[in-house]
C-alpha cells in the first residue's frame, strides 16, 4: 500500500459528493434536501396531525352530536365539550362548544378512533405557530369545523371508506322508517 | 486591468500632493497601503467563512447557508451583527488585563503579515528584503497570543488547548522553515516578490524538490493555522473550544477572524514561494495571484471536510519523524539540482527523495499486531 492513499481515497470521497452536489439529480448522489418553506413533500395521506371536526352539508349542523365519548377518551383532557340545548332548555344533539387546546394535545388520534359518529378525524395541518401561548392554540368549534369535502380531499380512501358505511345506515334507516313498503321475506 | 489597483493609489498620491508637502505625501502614500490592507483582511475573513461553510455543506450533501441575500451572500453580515450585539462576558477569576488584550493582539500579526505578501506585479505593501522571514516570525507569535487567551482566562480547557498549541507549534515551526530553505537557495533572496520574479520560467513546484518542499509547507502552514486536521487547540469534541472557551461575541470574533486571515495568508505565502505567485498568461497578475490562492484554500476546506483530528503523539510524530528530517534531506536534493546539468538536475533529486521517502515510511511504520490464527479442536 502506497503511504497516504487511504487519505487520497477519502479526498476523493468528499470531492465526489462536493460535484455531485451541484451537477447530479437528488436519486443519482445530488442535493437531497427539499427547501422548507417555498418547496414542501407531498403530504401522505395516513399522515395525522391535530383533530378536526366534519360538517356534511353546512357548519351548523356537525356531524358531533356532543356524546363526550373523545372528551372522555382524551389521554391528556384536551377536550372540553358543552351540549347545546333549545328555548325550552331541552338538550339538543350537537355541541353549543367544542374546544380543543393543541397545545395540549398530543396528536395520538384516539379521539379519531372513539368516535362512533364519523365527526372528529385527524388533519394534516402542522403549521399553527402562535406568538401568543394560550389563547392562540386554544380552537374553538369554528376554528376545528371543516367540510366532508376537504376530508376527502387530504384522506381519500378514509373517506371513501366512511362515506359508504354512512350512506349504507342512512338507507337502512330510510327503509326501516317507510311504513308503507311491503317487508320483504326472506327464506 | 492589470494595473488597476496601482493607478488608484497613483490617483489617490497625486491628489494627495495638491494639498500636502512632500513628508505629507510619502506618509498618505503609506496610509493608503495600510487601509488598503486593513480592510481587505477583514473583508477576505468574513468571505472566507462563507466559503468554508458553502464547501464543508456541499462536501456533507447539505445546502449551506442559503437565507441572507442571494446565495447567502450577506450572511457573514448577519453574523457580524449578531457577533457584536452578544453579551460580553469576563470570567470573575479571568486575567483582566491578559483576557482583554489576548484577542486585540492576535488579530496584528495575521493583518501584518499582508504587508509582504505580493498580490500583484507591483503590488507588495511592504517589499521587504526579508519579506519571508518577517512573516516566519510574525506568524509565529501567534502561540504567544494564543497561551496569553488561554492563561488569561483561568479555565482548565482553554490552558490545555494553550499547551497543545504552544507544543504543536515548536514542532511544526522548525519543520516549515527548513522546508523553505531550498526555495530561498534557488532564489537567493528573502524578498517575496524576488522569489515570484524567479519563478518566471518555471514554479519551483514544477521540480521534485520544490513540489515536496511546498506539500511540506503547506501542511505545516495547517497545523500553525491550527486548521483540521491539526486543530487540537481548539479539538471542541475534546476540550469544549481550546484556548477561546472563555470568550464570546466580539472578542471571540477576533479570534475567529485572525484563524481565517492566517489561512489565508499561509495559502498566499504558499502561491507566492512555489506556485509562481502573480505569473501567469492572459489575466491580470492580481486576478492569477487570487485565483491560485483560493485553490488552495478550496483545498483546506476540502482537508477539514475529510480528514479526521490526529491523536496528540500522531501529530508530533508526523513532524518530527516524517516531515523534519524529509526537509532536511531536501535541502542536499535542491543543491544537487542546482550544481548538475539537465539529465541529472532532476534525476538524482528525485532519486534521493523517493530513498529518503521510502526509508522514512519504512521506520514510520506503525505497530499492528499479528493477526491471531484460532484452531478449534474438531
């Protein structure tokens, strides 16, 4: 072995990749690296990140219907839910307040699993820096509300999965309501 | 082009006779060279640093800084300005007086050394007709500095890397002046721009004894930069930063701007002894001066990019086993060269080298253990 040719080899490591930086595509030895905030990956879908709530049709009318199941199922208590009520004083089924504190939350996604109504789901949103501590990672029910249509959007096949389950229990009930509709026999 | 530089001083005298007398004149002269100098050193510092972090990233697959102004440009501004608005903190049990002055005083030798240095035809501040020596002792008072900052400031960190420094440097201090001792010989001067006008027909790196002398040079000019692979001084996974432990801000920016203006001047002082200096076709001299020296300081990134720190033992046994007494055996080889005709003027140097070479390697050889045979039983 020639005296210094393990350096020599070296050198020519650091040199190779100092050239490649500039002249190769990221998949051939090149730069890797996606600059943040002007370039982003593609988020994936099973990505999740903070919990939202789902609306069908308008917000007004959430999918929740203030059961307090993920309240109760929270591991560190992020949620707090009040049950709205009418004129009379009669509980209705959706939530006159639904708050969550992220900066409490710990994005495990339980909640997403608790829910027996399809009404809360994991986002993918990430960038909720605040200059303030309390008041700006506190979200309120219109901050967490968003539409089925964006949950399709950044979850597809969730989605679609959901989607399906719900409209077959809809026409399950549909047809148990029709009094009029012969009930069909089965052998 | 190329004398550009020159005519703006010449501009800057004449105007500065209109209105001054003659002593007037000769000291403007002299005041022009040294702001000249006094902005350029810390100008190529901050540029330096830049370039280090650019090279060391793309050599590491990163990006590097990328943020302040185009490509980054402005980002040893925004350093400056977040060195000076630091806090400035003296240890209660620091030397006031040696602490305070430690890192005003190693920022002057790196900036005097410039003086000597030919940039250009014509354009050495300073043609001192004992340019190289200057410059041998002036940047080797750098250690004193440096033991002063690490005395100075009472940490057991900083007075080991003060001590590592001090040795490292009376080992590698001998091994670089007698690695230049041939240079001056075929010369036969001391003045940098001599030496460049002597290598007019060919660099002195272009012969085996030049081309050895000046990879012996430029590695001992690392290790009294205390760059990597030699920066035991300041080893921060070892002694947390060697002598500047203890500073920040400001003060800790001198330090770091007389590292870079070393570097600097060490990769200059090596251009001009053997790499033809200024010479060179087309461009202007200034213009070949810089680009030969940021080579080599493309070099020195690449070092620092590559090679690991030497162990403590490694280093002196590098200078004094190996690179020592190969210096000294180039000195016959250059003299041979110079006293014999074509054939042998190249041949018998180069003969005595490779020897000196082979048998030096041969009794540098480490230790390894031989490799143990086990026989199982069957």
């Amino acid at each position: 072995m020639i005296f210094g040719a393990g350096i020599l080899k070296g050198m020519l490591v650091t040199l190779r990749s100092f050239v490649n930086s500039y002249f190769k595509k990221p998949d051939q030895g090149g730069l890797f690296t996606v600059e943040y905030p002007e370039k982003r990956l593609v988020a994936k879908e099973r990505f999740r990140n903070f919990p939202f709530l789902v609306y069908d049709e308008k917000p007004e009318d959430p999918r929740c219907v203030a059961c307090d199941i993920c309240a109760k199922e929270c591991p560190p208590k992020c949620i707090t839910i009040v049950r709205d009520a009418d004129a009379e004083g009669r509980p209705l089924k959706k939530p006159a307040l639904f708050d969550i504190d992220l900066s409490v939350c710990m994005n495990c996604g339980i909640c997403e699993e608790a829910c027996p109504f399809d009404a809360i789901f994991m986002d993918h949103e990430f960038e909720i820096a605040g200059t303030e501590r309390h008041q700006s990672l506190l979200y309120h029910k219109e901050d967490l509300l968003k539409s089925n249509g964006y949950f399709r959007q950044i979850r597809p096949s969730d989605a679609a999965l959901i989607d399906a389950r719900r409209k077959e229990a809809e026409d399950k009930k549909k047809a148990a309501l029709k009094p009029a509709a012969p009930p069909e026999k089965k052998e | 082009m190329e004398t550009l530089f020159i005519q703006i001083k010449t501009l800057l005298v004449n105007a500065a006779a209109l209105v001054l007398p003659p002593w007037g004149v000769t000291l403007s002269s002299m005041i022009i060279s040294a702001l000249a100098i006094l902005g350029l050193g810390p100008l190529i510092m901050m540029y330096l640093t830049l370039m280090e972090r650019k090279v060391l990233a793309r050599m590491q697959n990163r990006i590097g800084p990328n943020r302040a102004g185009p490509w980054g440009l402005l980002q040893p501004l925004a350093d400056g300005i977040k060195m000076l608005t630091k806090e400035d903190i003296r240890p209660s049990a620091a030397d006031p007086l040696l602490y305070f002055l430690a890192p005003i005083l190693i920022a002057v030798p790196a900036l005097m050394v410039f003086a000597v240095i030919p940039f250009g035809k014509g354009m050495t501040a300073a043609d001192l007709n004992v340019g190289v020596l200057y410059f041998v002792a002036l940047s080797s008072t750098t250690t004193l500095v440096i033991f002063m900052a690490s005395w100075g400031s009472r940490n057991k960190y900083s007075v080991l890397g003060g001590m590592r420094s001090v040795s490292q440097m009376i080992s590698y201090e001998v091994t670089l002046v007698i690695s230049v001792v041939p240079i001056l010989m075929a010369a036969g001067s001391l003045s940098t721009q001599t030496i460049v006008e002597s290598q007019s027909g060919r660099w002195y790196a272009a012969t085996p004894w030049g081309l050895l002398s000046c990879m012996i040079f430029f590695i001992c000019g690392l290790a009294e930069c205390n760059r990597s692979p030699f920066d035991l001084p300041e080893a921060e996974s070892e002694i947390v930063a060697g002598y500047h432990t203890e500073y920040s801000g400001m003060r800790f920016a001198l330090f770091y701007m007389a590292e870079f203006m070393n570097v600097f001047s060490i990769c200059a002082l090596t251009v001009t002894l053997f790499l033809g200096g200024w010479q060179g076709p087309l461009l202007p001299s200034w213009l070949w001066f810089l680009i030969k020296t940021y080579l080599l300081i493309f070099i020195v990134f690449w070092f620092r990019g590559t090679l690991p720190r030497l162990r403590a033992d490694h280093l002196m046994g590098l200078a004094w086993k190996f690179l020592l007494p190969l210096a000294v055996m180039n000195i016959p080889a250059a003299a041979m060269s110079h006293f014999l005709s074509e054939p042998f003027s190249t041949a018998v140097p180069l003969a005595i080298l490779m020897v000196s070479v082979a048998v030096l390697s041969f009794f540098n050889k480490g230790y390894a253990a031989e490799k143990r045979v086990y026989h199982f039983t069957d």
